[in-house]
C-alpha cells in the first residue's frame, strides 16, 4: 500500500505540470487564433507592394517582403512583418490585383492579431472598375452562407484596405474591400482532421457534408469546383469520414463578376451558357438524405437570409445587393416547390 502510494505521488510530481502546461498552451493558442477570425468586426489594414513585382514573381518558394498594418482602434495602427506572393491562375493573369499569399513568421506574429497563422489568403477585387468591390462582398457572402449550411468551414475576416501601390519612384493610392481566409493547416488543426492531397471519388465521401456541399454551390450558382479533383475544394479525414470543405466562389452566379465563364471542371455537359443560370452537379445519393438536405435548407432559410441582409451597409451600389438577395430568394422558390425540386436537382443528379 504504501509503495502503491509513493508511486502515485510520483506521477503527480512528474507528469501533472505537462498535463497542465499542455492544457494552457493549448488554450492559449486557441485564443491566439481567435484574435483574427472570431472578431467579425470589419479589420482596417494597410498594404504596399508593387501589383507588377508580385505578378512576375510567381514561383511557390518566391515572396516578397512587406507588412500587414492593421488598426487596433481610432488612433492606434500595429505593424507585423509579412512576405507576399501571387496566387492562382486565372485571376493573377486576368485581374489587376492578384490574389495573395501572406506568410507570416512565427516570431513576429507574437502577440499581434496574426499569431497562431503561419500563413493566410488575401482575396481582393479583380479589376479596377464601378462594382468590383460588391463583388468581393459578394464572394466574402458566400463563405458567411456556408458557416450556416455545415459545420466544416474556412473563416473569413471582412477587411478595409488603404493599399499603396508602388509604381517605380511613384505610388497609387488604392481603398478596395477584401477578405482574409485561414489556412487550411490551421482548419485542419481547429477541427482535429487530417488533410488529403489526393484524387477521392464524392461518392466515397461523407454523404452528408457532400450533399450539403453541392446544394450549396447550386443555391450560388457555382459550377467551377470538384470534389474528386480537388477543384476549389479541400478534403479532411474528421473522425474517420473523408469531408469536402469548399471555397473560391468568384465564378459563382451569386457573384456574377464580369470575367466570370461557366467552369466545367467536371466530367459531363453543362445546360448552361451563363454563371447566373444554375445546374445541379452533385452525384445520386439515398433519397432519405437529399430530402433530409432539402429540409434543412429550407428551414435554414430566414438565417441564410440574414446573413445576405446583414451584409447590406457594405455594398456600395444597392442594386448589387438586390441582385444578391433577388438570387438567393430564388433558390427557395426552386427548392421549396416539389415539382422544380424533383426537375431541377434530383433529375439532374449525376450517376
């Protein structure tokens, strides 16, 4: 007995403080993380690069140096040293803003609002003209609409950005709407998953989170993504199931950008000539769970609704947000009436 009590003083002495340094750090760095993404406030920031030194420099490895300014309150700018890249392809050759990369070291994100990211999305408007910023609201939309449609999400920060474009000896002063999106490593490590890099059949996927993620890119008007392919989509192994998680909806319907064409990543026709015109792209699944999925839409649909309307004060011409609503609104009324449903989606489900 009273060796089986100095054994257990024992582990107490040694492996409690790991037990409960482990349980802080762990804490720790979830609110380290949740400085950035869990304020929805809209983040005031301050970039300056050159848009033509970054588009030449395309390699993966290659980034240039810079720093993410951000407002801390009316009087206070915070300053973390970051490195930029161009990413994607269609935007960064068809788009005067490309889309970026920012890495951040871990050093120098300590306590800042950037720590616990080692690297982050920058979407921003693709071209300099009327609308591109209700645009970026737009696709910044449909990422909030599918925090309200599946628990497997990327967060975003809505974001006001002073960006000072550098041109030689001369600057550009540019004030654009974007957004941040977490990396995937940090999705994978909030929702303890793994991720896959390689080619998975939908119908190998979760059926659920599958069937809600292509009634989703229909409600968006999306075509442009594949799950199979890893297409505008990103796949998880979360408690033994293997979950889509999409994001990029810049050619979606909802958005309607002006550079926008009808993707067909996917193998089969497409019925459709425009991104605003919708086609049903997911697969046949047990028809207990498509109804299942219907129902859920429909009765999600005041708090999809809510999200489309609490983005109004953002739009800058308020017939773009017509517009976004208008689309939305539509989906319902395919949705919620048996013959277009049957018609429209089931009909349209691919073998």
């Amino acid at each position: 007995m009273k060796n089986q009590i100095i054994c257990v003083l024992l582990f107490f002495t040694l492996y409690l403080p790991t037990f409960i340094y482990a349980q802080d750090d762990s804490n720790s760095e979830s609110a380290s993380e949740s400085k950035l993404f869990d304020d929805q406030e809209i983040l005031h920031l301050k970039l300056s690069y050159s848009n033509k030194e970054i588009k030449k420099e395309t390699n993966d490895s290659t980034y240039i140096k810079s720093s993410f300014n951000y407002k801390i309150d009316n009087d206070t700018w915070a300053s973390v040293p970051v490195e930029l890249r161009s990413r994607g392809n269609f935007r960064l050759n068809n788009c005067y803003f490309a889309p970026i990369k920012i890495k951040i070291k871990k050093s120098n994100a300590k306590s800042t609002i950037l720590e616990g990211h080692k690297k982050l999305k920058l979407v921003l408007p693709c071209l300099v003209q009327k609308d591109n910023d209700d645009n970026v609201i737009k696709e910044y939309m449909a990422y909030k609409l599918y925090e309200v449609i599946s628990p497997y999400y990327f967060k975003t920060r809505l974001l006001n950005i002073s960006f000072t474009e550098i041109k030689g000896k001369k600057t550009k002063e540019h004030r654009i709407k974007g957004f941040l999106i977490e990396d995937d490593k940090v999705v994978a490590k909030r929702l303890d998953a793994k991720i896959l890099k390689r080619d998975i059949h939908p119908l190998e996927q979760e059926a659920l989170t599958s069937l809600k993620n292509t009634f989703f890119q229909y409600m968006i008007g999306n075509t442009d993504f594949s799950a199979a392919k890893q297409h505008n989509e990103e796949l998880f192994y979360i408690n033994k199931a293997i979950l889509p998680i999409p994001y990029d909806f810049d050619m979606s319907g909802l958005v309607n950008a002006s550079y926008a064409t009808v993707g067909n990543t996917q193998k089969g026709t497409l019925k459709i000539t425009s991104v605003t015109q919708r086609q049903y792209r997911g697969f046949k699944r047990d028809p207990v769970l498509v109804f299942k999925v219907r129902a859920e839409f429909i009765e999600n649909r005041i708090k999809l609704l809510e999200v489309v309307s609490s983005l109004k004060p953002y739009f800058e011409n308020a017939s773009e947000y017509e517009k976004a609503y208008a689309y939305i609104t539509s989906f319902f009324q395919i949705i919620m009436n048996d013959s277009k449903f049957n018609s429209d989606i089931v009909a349209e489900m691919r073998d």
